[in-house]
C-alpha cells in the first residue's frame, strides 16, 4: 500500500513538474486553441501584445484587443490577470479560479446597420434546424453552467468603461471596482449619462449554483436603471432590489426557486399608464420547472404587490402544438387592503376609497393555438358583505346626475358639454325611437339589461379573432365597459386604463351605482355618430332631419351602422346620395337577430331596405366631390 502511494505521488510530482517546464509552451498552445475557437465560431480576432506566466499557475496579459471584422474595436484592456485550471487549458476550455481585470473599454457600437458585436458567421440550415428544435431544459441548464462556470472563484474589476452606440442611442456605463471572492461579492456601477451610481453586494455560490443579489442606488430619487429607458422605452427606479435563486435542480424537467423583491419600485412607460406607476412593496416568488418543450410557474408561486397576495401558475407548451394556460387567484382578501394595495399610477379613479367586507378574485385562461376558437377564460370577482364607505378620488356615482361630458379626439379635449336636462340636446330614453335603441342594442351590446357589465363570450371570440390575426381586429367591449372608458378614464391605450376600466365597470354595476336605463340614456346621449357629432338628437337632425322619436327602422340601423366609424359616413354613400351595396349585409344581419328576438315583427322585417333619404347637413357632404365642402376632402378615416 505504501509503494502505491509512494508510486502516485512520484507520477503527480513528475506532471507537475512537466507543466512547470513546459508551461509557456502550454500557454501559446491555450491562447492559440482560444483565439481560433474565438475566430471560428464569431469572426472576431483576438490580439494579446504581451503574456506571461505569473506564479505558478498564473497568466498576464497586457494590451488584449477584440477586434470584429468590420466597425470600431469591442474591447480592449490594459492588464488582465487570470488563473485557469490547467487541466481545463490543455482541452482548449477558459475555466477560471481568479480574474483580475484593469482598465478596460468595451465598446458596442451598431451605426447604418453595422455592427461591431455581431458575428460575421452565418447560420447554416443545421443551426437553423437545431434553434428550432431547442430542448429548452438543456438549453438553460447549459447557459446556466456557463455562467457559473465561467465566472471564476475570485473576480476583481477596475476602472471599466463600456459604452454603447446604436444609431441614435447613447450609453455610458462604468464599474468603477467590483470584486467576488469565497461567495462574497460586491461592487459600483455608474452611469455617466445620468450621473448617478448603483451598488450591489451580495452572496454567489458555485457549488450550489445559487445566489442572493441585493442592488440599491447610492443616492435616493436617481434616475433610473441604465439601458432601460434608451432600449426598452422605459424608466425603472427603486430604493432596493433583491434577486435570489435559492435552488436550481439540473435534473430533467430543470427546476428553480427563487424571489424577486422591490422596494418604493417606480415604473414609467406609455404601453403601462399615462403616469408613474408605485409599489411600496413588491415580491414575486417563484417556483418554476422547464422541461424539453415546456416552461412551467407552478401555483405555489405568487406575487404580492403592497399587501395584495396573489397566486399565480402560468404555463406553456410547444408540442404538439402551442398553447397557454394562466390561473391568478387572490383569495379572500379583506376589501380595504384590496383597495389600499392597488398601484398608484394604474388606478387613479379607485385611490382613497374605503371599503367594509371581502374581496376575491380569479381567473383561469387556456388557449391551445390548434383550436383558438375553443379557449376557455373566465374572470371573476366574488364578493362578501362589500360595503363602500367613501368613493375616493372619483365621483363615482356621476352618471346619476347632470355632469360635464368632454370628447376627446387622439389624446386632446375637443368639446365638452352637459349630459342632463339644462342641455337642450338631451333626451330622456323614453323619447329616443324604440327602433334606434334596438338597433343600437343589437350591434353594440345585445344582452347589455341582462349581463353584470362583461360580455364573456364576446371577450372570447374577441381575443381568439385577434390570436388567429396576429393583431388587434375584434375588440369585445360592452356598453357599460364603453361608458366607463368615456366617462371616466383617458382615451390612452394602456395596459393600466384597461384594467381600471375592468375594475370601474365591476364596481358600478355588481354595487349597482347606476341604472341600466340611465347608463343607456347617458351612453345614447354622448354617442359619435358623425364628424363633430355627438348624441342622438345631433344625428337626427344631421343626417334627416328629425327628432329621435321620428326615426324610421331602417334610419336607425343606418345609424347603429355608424358607431364603429363616425367619421367614415360619407363613404357609406355614392355620389347619388344612396347608400352603397355592401350596407345590405349590414342590414338583413341587424334586422335578422331583432326578428329573432322580437323587437320587430315579420312584416317589418319584410319591409325593411338599405335605404335612407339625407335631409340635414350630412346630404351637402355626400354631394359628387367638386361640391363637397374643402375641409372634408382630406379626410381620412382614424
């Protein structure tokens, strides 16, 4: 045993002392598989002026430049220090126990489509083949790997400069020092554009392949998180952020923990709100699994905005075909937390108000991409012994009495004017023709007396339309949910407005704020039914003039017609004055389903053409275009 021993320390000795003899020539032999790897696979060249071995198992390289194919240099450093794993260098492979980086400058520049940190090598069809075959589990537990590996044991960092030039985007980063070592790390980043510094301390364990990151700005109100804005249209601040992954199984399916926590997290962008959004507090924990062709947040996960606590279990799977599943769940919630947690910024009609009682929601979603038209969605938002004490911010109970309409036309206030009796405009629902209010019904919102504000099915056939288009062509709004939009909220597009409208739509009509009768009479009385035109008593008289108890059935679906459109009406027209043909289809569908429901009777219904006669205004703008007033011939539609 003791000449085995003997035996085994003796060879150990003499590869020992073989790498020391020959380690410069096994140094050349590294950096050249490395260069040419690094040329090879990206087409960039790697030049080193100077290398040496320092220490035993040390290397130093001095003035180390990346240089693309084409465009400025990506990299350069003055001094870079590495201790590799030996055995590790004779395969070619960089993996490091220490790095020490000194005064380097990297440069990403993509000016007229030329781009120095793109490689120069094209993707050949098996490398196309092989992306779209991506076995995701394999794929992250490999980038994961990669990343722990690479990053060596000890890390030390100075003095380094990047900056980014992409046309007109322009970055200025540096770290001024930053250092890891025996899981330990911390460090400073600044961002020279907004002078402002970010620093970072926190746990990192190779072994594990876990870490705990916390990341914090050294002086309060900076101006948010560098790159975000100029790449991702945003500004993201906070007063501190913690990122950790707390387990990472490399099995098959891989699967990872971990949380993600904010504090006094700010976040402005125009797809979001028209304002800042704040959180106080917010978490996400998560639990999530990713195997060959799936990626999977199992229900254990949730997020907590302020002291709203929500789980949440998201899915999506690409064979056989692809399809998305998504459950939130709030449970029982006592309503002013509810109301109290909201983001401010997302909800600005629903700040201040109080409440008694419990609030709960959920949702479930599942679309498979082979059958959009079969998805399931249901939303719903239970409620227990709810009680409102104070309305907040907003006059919720507006629409109940006389009050201040303003139309809004891209983003700006064009007229305003009163919804109520002191407005000789208004009329009371009873005396607006029974015709034009199914008509209306019928194409806008047929179960509007009978629905609590959503229409489910609509909203379905709305996002599977949309799917199958690949962009917005149906939308799935009701009366109510149109109402709010106008009456209350900005005409913004935004994730935030259509929320809160959800929301508002919800609080009037399941606490029964308003009357259905009233928020007909409200919505028929603010109606664009034309350029510049607004109620119903303004469209009878512009196009026949009448009063709206005079209109005719097929005056009414003519009318109904407009409501997508206002402003296109002159088009539904010939310069004869009649209405164009494809209306007729229009017309045999609206006044099918009234048929069918029993707003008009079969002998209506025989009688009824796509016909109009023009009497008001809009006749002088249907006239052959050498007539028709200047102002309208550049009209385009919106």
């Amino acid at each position: 045993m003791y000449r085995i021993i003997k035996r085994i320390l003796l060879i150990i000795l003499v590869i020992a002392l073989l790498l020391f003899l020959f380690r410069n020539f096994l140094l050349d032999f590294a950096i050249k598989r490395i260069a040419s790897k690094i040329e090879s696979r990206y087409g960039f060249h790697l030049v080193i002026a100077d290398k040496k071995i320092a220490g035993l198992a040390g290397v130093q390289l001095s003035n180390l430049v990346v240089l693309p194919v084409s465009g400025d240099t990506l990299l350069q450093a003055d001094s870079v220090y590495l201790r590799p794993y030996l055995l590790d260098l004779l395969t070619g492979r960089l993996k490091l126990n220490e790095l020490s980086v000194a005064n380097m400058n990297v440069h990403f520049s993509c000016i007229d489509s030329v781009c120095n940190y793109i490689p120069v090598k094209e993707k050949t069809e098996n490398d196309k083949q092989l992306l779209s075959e991506t076995d995701y589990s394999r794929f992250i537990r490999q980038l994961s790997r990669n990343v722990f590996d690479l990053l060596p044991r000890k890390l030390v960092l100075k003095n380094i400069n990047v900056r980014i030039d992409k046309d007109s985007i322009r970055e200025d980063i540096s770290i001024p020092f930053y250092e890891s070592s025996y899981e330990r790390l911390h460090g400073t980043l600044s961002d020279n554009n907004n002078h402002t510094r970010w620093n970072m301390a926190g746990v990192f364990s190779h072994n594990d392949k876990t870490f705990d990151i916390k990341i914090f700005p050294e002086q309060q109100g900076s101006k948010g998180i560098p790159l975000v804005k100029n790449f991702l249209g945003a500004y993201c601040n906070f007063d501190s952020l913690e990122i950790i992954l707390s387990e990472n199984n490399f099995s098959s399916p891989l699967k990872c923990k971990g949380m993600l926590r904010a504090f006094n997290l700010n976040v402005v962008h125009p797809k979001l709100s028209d304002d800042t959004i704040q959180v106080e507090d917010f978490t996400q924990l998560f639990s999530a699994s990713v195997g060959k062709d799936f990626f999977e947040l199992d229900s254990t996960s949730y997020i907590q905005v302020n002291k709203l606590l929500m789980s949440i279990y998201a899915r999506y799977d690409k064979n056989p075909t692809r399809a998305y599943s998504l459950v939130i769940k709030t449970g029982r919630q006592e309503a002013d937390n509810f109301f109290a947690s909201l983001p401010r910024g997302m909800f600005s009609e629903l700040q201040g108000i109080e409440a008694d009682g419990v609030l709960d929601y959920r949702l479930r979603f599942h679309l498979d991409s082979s059958e959009p038209d079969s998805l399931y969605f249901d939303s719903q938002m239970e409620k227990k012994k709810l009680r409102l004490k104070k309305y907040g911010d907003s006059n919720l109970l507006k629409m109940n009495q006389e009050f201040v309409y303003t139309v809004y036309e891209r983003d700006r206030p064009v007229k305003s004017f009163i919804v109520g009796p002191s407005n000789p405009d208004f009329v009371p629902l009873e005396k607006i023709s029974l015709y034009l209010r199914n008509a209306v019904l019928t194409s806008e919102d047929g179960s509007f007396f009978h629905h609590n504000g959503f229409n489910e099915d609509a909203f379905r056939k709305s996002i599977a339309a949309n799917y199958k288009a690949g962009k917005f062509v149906r939308g799935g709004s009701t009366i109510t949910m149109q109402l709010v939009k106008n009456v209350f909220l900005t005409r913004h597009k935004t994730i935030a407005r259509k929320a809160e409208e959800a929301f508002l739509v919800w609080l009037i009509e399941s606490n029964n704020l308003c009357s259905k009768e009233r928020m007909f009479e409200v919505y028929l009385n603010i109606i664009e039914l034309g350029p510049g035109v607004y109620g119903v008593r303004n469209a009878a008289l512009f196009y026949f003039n009448k009063m709206p108890h005079e209109l005719s059935l097929s005056e009414s679906i003519f009318l109904a017609s407009l409501l997508p459109h206002p402003k296109w009406f002159k088009y539904s027209f010939d310069t004869a004055g009649n209405l164009k043909p494809y209306l007729a289809d229009y017309y045999r569908v609206v006044s099918n389903f009234m048929l069918k429901k029993g707003l008009i009777t079969e002998e209506e219904f025989n009688r009824i053409e796509p016909r109009v006669e023009l009497k008001g205004p809009a006749k002088k703008m249907v006239l052959p275009s050498d007539t028709i007033p200047s102002e309208y011939l550049n009209e385009s539609p919106d």
